[in-house]
C-alpha cells in the first residue's frame, strides 16, 4: 500500500478565478487598424448582496511556492497561530507539501513555507525534517505547538508495550524550532494491520489530546477500513484508541476530518473507502458526538448545499469565530461548503474554489489538481483554502507537471454591515480599552486586553480576567454610535456568564442590553438589540450562576451606516444597487477614520462611469449623509445624486452635485445642475494632499441641500431638479463625462445615511 494512498489524489477543472481583480475592463477597445476607440456596451448594473444575511465570497489567490514545470509538489497541509507583530494580532502560517512521486516505494520528502505576516508573503521554513509531514498541528492552552507525522513507525522487534509509534514534534517558540520523537500507540481495544494519521488534533479541557486517524483491520468481526480518534492523557508522548467512528456502520471510511461545533458537539466528517481510485469517489459521510469523541452516532450521509458534489476527499473542517462552520474538499474540484448556523446539521451554501481539468470525461474531468485541500482560520469571518495545480507525477501530464500550491482567501461572512473596526481604532488609540484583565504573560503575547477585539477565537487570543475581583471590561468609541447588534464570545468552551451596558459620557448606564445567561461558547453569538445610542460598553458577570472569566471577542454594529468591514475585499459592497466598477478594497491606502475596509469606484473605462446607489434604510422627509471620500485628484471629479421618491413613488434625482478640485485658487468646489448647466455653490481650501480623507456631510430637504467639507460648511443650493416626498438615498458616479477616465479611483467609507434631525 502507498503511505500516499489517501490523502495525495485529488483532481480539478479548468481554473475558475473570474472578475476578483479590481479593474476588469468591458468598456472602450482600441479596433486595429482604427484611428480611435470603438466603444462596447457599457457592463450591466450589478446589486450588491442583502446586508442582513450572511455570504460567502472566494477571493485572492495567491501562490507560496511556483517553480518551473517538473518539480513535483502537491498535497498542501497547513496551520496557522496568533502572534503579535508591531502590536497586531497576525497569523502566523506554515503550509507543507509532498515533494515525492505517489509511490509506494518513493521516499517521503516535503518543502515547506512560512508566511508571518497573514499569509501574506511566504519564505522556505526548514525548521523540521523534510519526511516530516505536519499533517495535524495546534496550539496547546499552554501556548506550545504539538504536530503529527502521516505515517506511523513500525517498532522491529515489537516492544513489550506497543509495536507502532507515531512521528511527533513539538515547539514551545512559535515555530521556530521543533523537539521530536515517536509516540507509542497503545492498541487497547484493536489491533489493526496498519494505521495512518489525518488531519485534526484537539486539545479538551481536562488536557486530554485528541488525534485523528484511519487504519484497516478487524474490529467486532468487520474486517474494512476505520476512521479512527486517538487519545493523549500526557501530552502527546503516549496515545492510545479511543474510539473508531464508523464501526457498527455498512461504510469502510478512512480520512477523517474532525471540528468542535459552534454548539459544543464533535463533528466528523469521512471520505470513503476505495480499493481503486476513480471517478466518482465515494460519497462523504457524517457523524456527531455529544462526549468528545468517545462514542459517536450512526453514520448519515453528507447532504451538500445545492449544486455542490456529495462525493469528494480529503475533507477539512474549522469553525470560524463568527460562528460559521467550513468545510473544504475536492475531487471533482476545490470547493468550500458552510454551514451557516455553525452546528454541521446543515449545509448552506458553497463555492468552486478552484477547478482544473484537460476534459470532460470522467477520468479526466478528475484530473488537473490533485483535489487534496486545507483551511485554516484567517480572521473573524476570513480563512484561508489551500490547493494545487497538480498531482505529483499523475493526473497532470497534459499540463506538463507545471505543479503549484497555491492560497485563497474564503470569506463567509455573518449578516450585519454596520461592523466598527475596534481592532485597528484600539491600535490607533481613538478608541479605548479598559478592564480588570491578567497580566502579560510572555508565553502568548495575544493574551491581553486588545485580545477582545483582535478578530481571533484562539483560547489564548482574549482578554481574560484576573481571579478573585470583579470581571470587568469596557470599551469607549471614539464617537457616539448608535448600536443595533453584539457579537459576542466569552471564554473559549468555558461555561460564562455576561451583562452588556451602554453609555453615552461614561457616568450614566443604561439597563443591560443583554444579558447572556449560563452558556459555553466556541464562537461568538450575535445577538439584535434595540437601537441604542452608546460611545461607551461595559462587560460585566451575568446572572445564572456562572463566572466571567474571560472575552474572546466582541464586535459592535452600528445602525444605519456603512462600514465595509463585514464585507469581503474584492467583492461588489453589501447592500449596495445599480453598481458598476464597485469594489471592497483593503490595500493601496489606509482606509478612513481608522478602519481596515473601504470601497472603491474604479474607472478606467471611456464608455461607462464607475457608480454605485447607497440606499437609505430609513426613507426620510429631510436626509443627512455623511462619508469619508477620497480620490479627488483622479478624473475630473466625483458626481453625486441624492435621490427620493415623487407624488407617484417613483424614484428621482432631487439635487445633482459635482466635487471637484479647483486648482487656480487651490480649493475644493462643489456646483450644482440646474437641468442645462453647472451652478458654482462654494469652496473651501485648501485642496488636500493626494490620498487624503475627507469628510463630507449633505443635509437635504425638500427645498435645499447643504454641503459641508471637514465640518465647514461650503455652500447651500436650492437647484431642485424634482420634488420629493422621501429621501431614499444618494448616488455617486465618478467623472464629469463618461470619457474623463485616467485610472480614476474614487473611495468611500463610513457611509451614514439617516434621517435628518
């Protein structure tokens, strides 16, 4: 049998990264042999997604390791940990791949690659030894890395005690480097022919270490294959059988994937037995235990989301800390199917993240990639798949071996688009921190009070609080919000209690608006509250009888705004109608007031302006709308409509406004349309510097619309061009005319939309 059999075959289709690159051009086309552009048909209107559900969104991809053709690579395994970086909390990651032919008589060799840095830029990693596979690793409570090798080491003479061992390696420096030896495995109830470790490691709270693994043999008289957890009560230096999640069933399974549920349960999920690989693979199989893995329930099959394959292998599984539950495998395809409620009773909605095949038929529609995948958590709501380009020798000729292992950024995002970035406005200093918190410990530098908001669910990665005093945590905004939505995880599988309450001067304390009860959490809960004007939170014990020992996460959502934060980067904004060219975007320019996310109008287009319609949630008699704009010095300025509906509730254009940079006197200028011309209605200067945020404040009603710059005021128009009966929102548009393009940009964040006091 190959030590490879199982986890390195996977197959994919022809690949499938469409319109994620910001600037994709439909528009003007130079015709050869013309003396000008010939213009297309501008690219339809697109909405963005409901703000109030969730969404799943497959982003940039990237490669960490992309050698020539014929240096063989495939099978990623991966894992990442939190660590602190210039006072960030980041991800550190570690992604391994196989080197040698699928062979059972090849050698094992792996390269690896690490990125410090959120998988941003990976580097080689040569910290263990290449026939070490790192096929499971995590991060201990006491703040060491424990990793398992695939293949077990037969022990030649047996010993007294076991005649296996399992390859083992721990870190107590983040990675840095490796202590390593072989565990013996105790056969306690079977004594199988052979055994391999897959995938998951999880440690309990009692310190009992649970790892996964298949093997082939007898058990109960049923002599298949047996998706297999393994139990450590010292660490990881001894392990013994626990329990065997297909026995009593009809299936012979063997890679199995294993995660906690957002209510508590193991769940595990099995790829099927196969005397020989080809298509389809076998159907996926589920299972569920209420006692950490000692027993588990009968087998069901994997129903998937709808237009998603039931078969596949080599799954993996990891619960977000937004509370939605991941799933990644292949062959047919690389696909991430969620489960939305984080339980795995069901599974919602999925996507192709990444398909390659030389054709149609059913052999080869499994060639290309290998299939093989892993996940491993990014952010709140972010993570990261992992693949290749192709299988190691097979599967992948007609490509010409041109192997690759390659990331993608999966967002599966909860409902809400009113998110406040409290991580990065706690790291900025504009909003605060404060609390009856443990001290440092050098062990986890992410154990500490920004860990309540660092966007993590690691046990450490929290503000936990000292024993013996009163539990408290309170964060002060940097402004008066109001709030509509918590998210909230206490200490990670610790049974908590807690009570929130809001205050607008930090004196005078509203009544709770929530109160959790008794609960164990392992993500956060997010929980709709009556509006309520707040710049300060406090956390304090809840009622039910439970301590408060620590907060894992909090997230705060603000009504009626805007704030791209629980959007996913490169897709069209939530919420958001009739948008062309618009785009999510977290790089290029820090994002305004203190904040990670932004949008962006991007035009380079001589037929079709960037646009995007803000909807008010709130339809109004009299409109404010605020924003922070950026990107004046692009084109020819930014056009913006505030729009309402008439007597006959069709919606019009009650104001058109143009921003622009008036160079001569060194200020910016807004003018307003009269229905044949552009009326001049204030400045202010001086212009700002390039890649400046502005503030920009409209106030409308029915008779005049207001435009204020940085708080001042620049002018009053009263060139109506319809009467409205209700605001319902603005318009922005770049460019005078459609052909005033030249990489013009123009982006919005903190977009306000509310009735006008």
């Amino acid at each position: 049998m190959s030590w490879f059999r199982h986890t390195h075959r996977w197959s994919l289709g022809a690949v499938a990264l469409a319109l994620l690159a910001v600037g994709i051009v439909i528009g003007s086309i130079l015709t050869p042999g013309a003396g000008g552009p010939a213009t297309a048909a501008p690219p339809q209107l697109v909405d963005g997604a409901p703000g109030d559900e969730p969404s799943l969104s497959a982003g940039a991809m990237w490669y960490p390791w992309a050698p020539g053709p014929g240096e063989l690579g495939a099978g990623p395994m991966a894992f990442s940990i939190d660590h602190v970086v210039d006072g960030q909390r980041v991800k550190k990651v570690v992604t391994s791949w196989n080197r040698n032919e699928d062979s059972p008589t090849a050698p094992l060799r792996n390269s690896r690659a690490v990125a410090d840095d959120d998988g941003q830029v990976f580097v080689p990693y040569d910290a263990l030894p290449s026939t070490f596979t790192m096929v499971g690793t995590t991060r201990l409570r006491d703040g060491s890395l424990l990793s398992a090798s695939f293949v077990p080491t037969s022990v030649n003479p047996p010993a007294p005690t076991h005649r296996i061992t399992f390859p083992m390696a721990r870190s107590t420096d983040l990675a840095t480097s490796w202590t390593t030896w072989d565990a013996p495995l105790i056969e306690n109830k079977w004594r199988l022919n052979w055994y391999r470790v897959h995938r998951d490691l999880i440690e309990l709270a009692d310190g009992t270490i649970l790892m996964g693994g298949y093997g082939n043999g007898t058990i109960n008289g049923v002599t298949k294959e047996y998706s297999l957890v393994f139990e450590s009560h010292d660490g990881g230096q001894t392990f013994q059988q626990r329990s065997a999640v297909n026995a009593g069933s009809q299936y012979g399974t063997n890679e199995l994937a294993m995660a906690r549920t957002s209510d508590g349960r193991l769940i595990a999920v099995m790829r099927g037995s196969e005397n020989v690989a080809r298509p389809p693979s076998m159907p996926l199989t589920v299972s569920f235990s209420d006692d950490d893995g000692l027993t588990w329930a009968p087998l069901q099959p994997y129903v998937p989301p709808e237009g998603m394959p039931n078969n596949g292998i080599l799954p993996k599984i990891i619960l977000q800390a937004n509370g939605q539950l991941l799933m990644t495998y292949g062959r047919p395809d690389n696909n991430v199917v969620v489960s939305l409620d984080g339980t795995g009773r069901t599974w919602d909605t999925g996507e192709v993240v990444y398909s390659r095949h030389p054709g149609d038929d059913p052999l080869r529609r499994w060639m290309g990639s290998s299939g093989n995948m892993d996940l491993v958590p990014l952010h709140n709501g972010a993570s990261l798949a992992f693949g290749d380009t192709c299988h190691n020798i097979w599967w992948c000729r007609e490509y010409g071996h041109d192997n690759k292992i390659w990331t993608r950024r999966v967002d599966a995002l909860a409902p809400g688009v009113g998110k406040i970035d409290l991580a990065t406005k706690v790291r900025a200093g504009t909003a605060t921190l404060t609390g009856t918190v443990v001290a440092p410990d050098e062990r986890f530098a992410e154990q500490r009070i920004e860990g309540a908001v660092d966007g993590s669910s690691e046990y450490r990665s929290a503000a936990r609080f000292a024993d013996g005093g009163s539990p408290s945590l309170t964060i002060e905004l940097d402004q008066v919000y109001t709030l509509d939505r918590i998210g909230l995880m206490l200490a990670s599988g610790e049974e908590n209690s807690a009570r929130v309450q809001v205050s607008e001067d930090g004196r005078r304390w509203s009544r709770p608006v929530l109160d959790t009860g008794a609960r164990t959490d392992y993500a956060m809960t997010y929980t709709d509250i009556e509006p309520v004007r707040a710049r300060y939170v406090r956390i304090n014990q809840g009622s039910g009888g439970a301590p408060l020992t620590a907060v894992t996460e909090l997230e705060l959502y603000a009504a009626d705004l805007l704030t791209f934060e629980n959007d996913a980067p490169t897709s069209v904004p939530r919420t958001l109608k009739d948008t062309r060219y618009a785009f999510v975007v977290n790089t290029i320019i820090p994002s305004y007031d203190h904040s990670a996310t932004h949008m962006a109008l991007v035009d380079a287009d001589q037929g079709a302006r960037a646009s995007a319609t803000f909807p008010a949630a709130r339809p109004s008699s009299a409109q404010h709308v605020s924003f922070g704009f950026e990107g004046y010095g692009y084109g020819s300025g930014a056009l913006w409509d505030i729009l309402g509906t008439n007597a006959d509730g069709e919606e019009v254009t009650a104001f058109r406004l143009h921003f622009m940079a008036d160079w001569t006197p060194n200020k910016m200028k807004v003018r307003a349309w009269d229905g044949d011309s552009w009326v001049d209605v204030g400045s202010v200067g001086p212009v700002p510097a390039n890649k400046t945020w502005m503030t920009v404040t409209i106030d409308s009603t029915a008779s005049e619309t207001t435009v204020s710059l940085n708080g001042t005021v620049m002018g009053t128009t009263s060139l109506a061009l319809a009467d409205v009966e209700e605001f319902t929102g603005f318009r922005a548009e770049t460019g005078l005319l459609p052909e005033d393009v030249g990489n013009m940009e123009h982006s919005y964040d903190d977009v306000l939309i509310a009735p006008l006091d």
